[in-house]
C-alpha cells in the first residue's frame, strides 16, 4: 500500500537520510483513559483496531470515523531501523499530536508533550534494539475544558455555526531521522537584501573544537554566494553574502536553495541539510504594510484549513498546493490562516508561490480569564514561531482570535499583553496582533471584524476617519484605537449555498435572493475598503465553504461557486494607498 504524504514534511531543514512511519498502525479509542493501567504500553499487546496515519480518527481517510469525544487513543506499529544508520542518532518525529502526547519506544517511554499544533521529538537510541522495534503513543485529549485550545474544533456532539469536526490524536506525519552526533538542530534566517545578503543562525549540537560550517546558496541552479566559518560555539551566526540579489514578494516566490555542511578539522563531513530562503523586507508604516520598501495591499481571503475527507489534515501535498492556487485565481495575494497552525508543508507552498500568510494560533476553547491560560498556551505559541520564522511569506503573526468573555470570565489582558511582548521578543522582524476582531490591549496593528451587509452602512462605519474623526471601533468601552494601521480583517461572509436549498446551512446576515445580488454586494462591500485611503487591507470570510459554514466562494470540496475572473476583476485594480505610493504620496 502506498505511504499516505509520503513528502518529506520539514523542507527548511531536510536530511538525506530518514524513514516515513506514516501508513497503517495499531489503535485502540481509550474513553476511560485506562490504558496505562491495562498495559496498552507493552509491545505486546495488540490494539483492537487499525488506522491510516496521518489522518485523524474523526476523518475517513483514517478508516476509523469516529465522530464522537474519545478521551484518549493509543497508536502501535512495528519499524526496522536501516543498518545504514549504526553510527549517529536516531529521532523520531511527530509533525503534530493533539492534544498530550507520550511516547514509548519498546515498552519505554521516551517522552511527553503537551499541544495540538506543534512538532516535537525524541532521541531513541538507547531504546532501540537489533531488528523489530515498537512504537506506541498515547493521545488524550479534553476540548471542552477549557485547559486547552481547540481552535474550530467543536465543543459539542455535532458540529454546528463556525465551529466544525474535532480532531483527536496524530495528524501530521511521523517519521524517523538519522542524525550525526555533531548536527545542525535549527536555523534562523535574517535576510538582508538591502546589503545583499543572508544572515543566519545556527544551532549546533554536539559542538566541540575544531568543527567548521560551510554554507552554499544557490539561485535557479547557479551558484549564488558561499560562506565558511569555524564553529566557536553551539550557537553560531554567520553572514552570507549573495552576488545576485532576487527579490521575494507578492505573485513572485523567488526562492534560494541553501546547502549547510559541518565538518571537522580534516575536512571529513559531519552533517549536510538542505533548506531554502527569500530575499524581502518587510515594514509598517502609519498605513502601509510595505514589502521591499513598496505599499502593498493585503487582499486576503480567510483559510480554515479543513477538508471533507482529511479534516484537519490535507490528503495530498498537491491538495495544500491547489488551495493557495486557488485563491490566486480569485486575485487574493494571501490568506488568514484561521484558528489553526498549517502544516509546514502549507508554508512551502506559499513561500514558492509567493502568497502572504499570517501565522495565527488556535486559541478558541482556552480560558484565558486566569494566568493558567499564559501559561498553558506559551510554550506552544513559542514553539510555532519558532518553527514558522523563516517562511517569507509570513508577514506577521496573530496569538489571539475574538477573545470574548466566556462563562469562565473575562479577558485577562495582561495575558494578552504578555503574550504579545513575547512574540516581539522572540521575532522583531515582523507585525503582531495581539488579539484579532477584539479586544486589543496592546497591538501593532488594530485590526476590527465587520459582517454589516449592506455596503452603504458599511461604508458608513469608515468614511470619518478618512477626515481624521473617530475609527470604526464595535467595543470602545473595551479597546482604544492609538493611531495604528487600521485593518478589517474579517467581512463579508455572505450566506451562498447553491447544491443545496438557500435555506441550508449557516452563514452571516441575510441571503442573498440571486446571484447578481450576491456578487453585487461582494463588490460594493470589497469596494468600500480598496479605495479607502487609510486602510491596510482586507480578509474576506472566506475561502471555501466547511461543513454547515456555507459562505465560501468555493464548495467544501473545492468547486467554484461563481466565475474566477468576476473576483479577479474586483481584486486587481490598484487600492487606493497603492495608488498614493505609485504617485510618491507616502514615504518609502
């Protein structure tokens, strides 16, 4: 049987030399969470049921589709390690586990961690032995307490509004890696067009005297620039100057392969990864987000990542691929990655495409009216930025989501406030949100939600600032606008469901009665914001429809619902600050 996402799932740090567990393994649904207790960790036992990996439960590429809460899961498969791999380490990965995670090795447990988004791995090397090897893991998972995040997950039995099919367990790839005692763990990338050239970071463990680091760029097949630097510590930066200076930036993914080598003093090769980079500044200003110094105008759409057979997981590569595509046949240059951190793979598409993201965490269903809430989400949100920095086409990153008050109480702004200074901490290069839609505490960008249907009150809501009176601000008694760049970052949503009667499904405010209707409001609302004068850009609700949400310009399963070029015609005129930066009336 083929491997299900057989691609190499990390492209910014790839090694020659790795196995794919993805495919069929052992399961067993664990509602009482008794596993532990009836030896489900002995690599002897045999689970009850089987499972297609990486596909949740849930979906029906697993087999399993299983709808209902299941507190915990257990996964088993056997795993020969290649003799190839004697000398060095042995990892094992896991792209992503939701919610905690353990895992054993031969009966051994290796590790545990806590969060639904984020890879994480363990050195096995002392557990594995000669031969047939196990691996078992144990996933557990709580969306309704509110001690995690659960993003678009549903809290309730079925799925229903905007919240949709849960996703328990693994759902990323798993693999296996060979790696050198003296390897690069992780990069950094700084690039610096402007002195043409790449500054980087990288981690080395194992380090000792006596190892050097080359680095080799190229462009297009051509040798671009080199650097070698003797490796003085385990952590080291290096500058890498580029002879041909090729600009990454919207419609445009010029991309550099990088080849990085460790070696010791007789020159013998340690380790060898391939990654990649681009080439782009990228800045504010009072109301412009400006890439290589040119205003550009985000028109993004929102993306919530689902699929009908994969859920949370794309059953291809090509898949991820096609829905960047898609949108940049409707004339958006980006996307929301809503409520949910895309796979890396995601990214690379974007990055070779040239399609603008920004990084947004799954924060729905964690309480954060307590300092519990920073502390559970931290290490996680951390770990995300930390794995995304060096994607070009990010361009900010985004903790929150809507944070009302909930039953748990209110907001904790000091835990927004802290996460927010943490990821400018952590990433200076790059905007950030601190909650989108609301409440802001302390932001780079205020950004508001607006699903007013009619374009003229809609219009209304923006035509004083452009005269310097007050901002479109839905909670003034909760944030306060201190002159940022003003965004609408999410709108429209307009209810369309052609398959099936109008009266199906869910979307916001009234229904359209006919298709010129639809498209008419679409324009006049898309309109208002592309010819204001002080405003950053728009994301539209949304890309394709998910499961009851039936406000997407495509279907679930990705067919248009309206002629591309209509919204291609309405994206690619100029916007108005486009204009004014064309005409030299904003500052470079």
């Amino acid at each position: 049987m083929a491997i299900p996402r057989p691609e190499y799932p990390r492209p910014q740090l790839k090694r020659e030399q790795w196995l794919n567990l993805n495919g069929e393994w052992g399961f067993e649904i664990d509602h009482g969470r008794s596993g532990r207790e009836r030896g489900l960790t002995n690599p002897e036992y045999a689970l009850s049921g089987r499972i297609l990996v990486p596909f949740c439960p849930e979906s029906s590429l697993s087999g399993v589709e299983y709808k209902d809460f299941m507190a915990g899961v257990w996964y088993q498969r056997a795993f020969e390690v290649p003799a190839a791999w004697a000398e060095g380490r042995v990892l094992i990965h896991f792209g992503a586990v939701d919610y905690e995670a353990e895992v054993w090795i031969n009966g051994e447990s290796v590790g545990k961690h806590s969060g639904g988004y984020t890879p994480f791995a363990f050195d096995i090397t002392r557990q594995l032995r000669a031969g047939v090897n196990v691996v078992t893991v144990c996933a557990e998972d709580d969306p309704r307490s509110g001690r995690q995040p659960r993003g678009k997950q549903s809290c309730l039995y079925r799925s229903h509004g905007c919240d949709y099919t849960r996703t328990t367990g693994i759902w990323q790839t798993v693999w296996l890696e060979c790696v050198p005692d003296i390897s690069i763990r992780s990069l950094r990338y700084y690039p610096d067009p402007e002195n043409g050239c790449l500054h980087f970071e990288a981690q080395v463990d194992g380090w000792r005297n006596g190892v050097r680091l080359k680095a080799e760029a190229l462009y297009e097949g051509s040798f671009a620039g080199a650097a070698d630097i003797g490796v003085s510590s385990p952590s080291v930066r290096v500058t890498l100057p580029l002879s041909t200076i090729q600009l990454w930036e919207p419609g445009c993914g010029r991309l550099y392969d990088l080849k990085l080598t460790l070696s010791d003093e007789s020159g013998k090769e340690l380790d060898s990864v391939s990654s990649y980079f681009g080439l782009r500044t990228l800045r504010l200003d009072s109301h412009a987000m400006r890439i290589n110094g040119r205003a550009v105008f985000q028109r993004l759409v929102l993306d919530q990542g689902f699929y009908p057979q994969g859920v949370y997981t794309a059953p291809t590569d090509e898949d991820l691929r096609r829905d960047i595509e898609l949108s940049l046949e409707l004339g958006f240059n980006g996307a929301r990655l809503h409520e949910k951190l895309f796979e890396p793979r995601y990214l690379y598409w974007a990055d070779r495409l040239g399609y603008l993201v920004w990084g947004e965490y799954g924060n729905w269903g964690l309480n954060i009216s307590g300092g519990k809430g920073l502390s559970t989400m931290l290490s996680e949100w951390l770990e995300a930025v930390e794995r995304d920095f060096n994607h070009p086409s990010v361009i900010g990153w985004c903790p929150f989501n809507e944070t009302w008050d909930t039953e748990w109480g209110k907001q904790d702004d000091s835990t927004l406030r802290s996460i927010y200074r943490m990821t400018k901490a952590l990433d200076p290069t790059r905007p950030v949100i601190d909650t989108s839609g609301n409440y802001h505490v302390e932001t780079d960008i205020f950004d508001v939600h607006d699903y007013e249907q009619d374009p003229e009150v809609f219009r209304a809501h923006y035509e004083p600032m452009k005269t310097g009176g007050p901002v479109f601000n839905a909670f003034p008694e909760r944030q306060k606008y201190r002159g940022e760049p003003y965004f609408v970052s999410e709108y429209g949503g307009i209810w369309w469901n052609p398959n099936k009667g109008n009266d199906d499904g869910w979307g916001y405010g009234n229904r359209p009665a006919s298709e010129e209707e639809f498209l008419a409001r679409y324009e006049g609302l898309t309109s208002v914001l592309m010819d204001h004068p002080l405003m950053l850009g728009f994301c539209y609700t949304q890309l394709y429809d998910v499961e009851q949400e039936v406000n997407g310009l495509y279907t679930y399963d990705r067919r248009p619902k309206f002629p591309s070029e209509v919204f291609r015609a309405i994206h690619s005129r100029p916007a108005t600050i486009e204009r004014k930066d064309a005409a030299g009336g904003q500052s470079r």
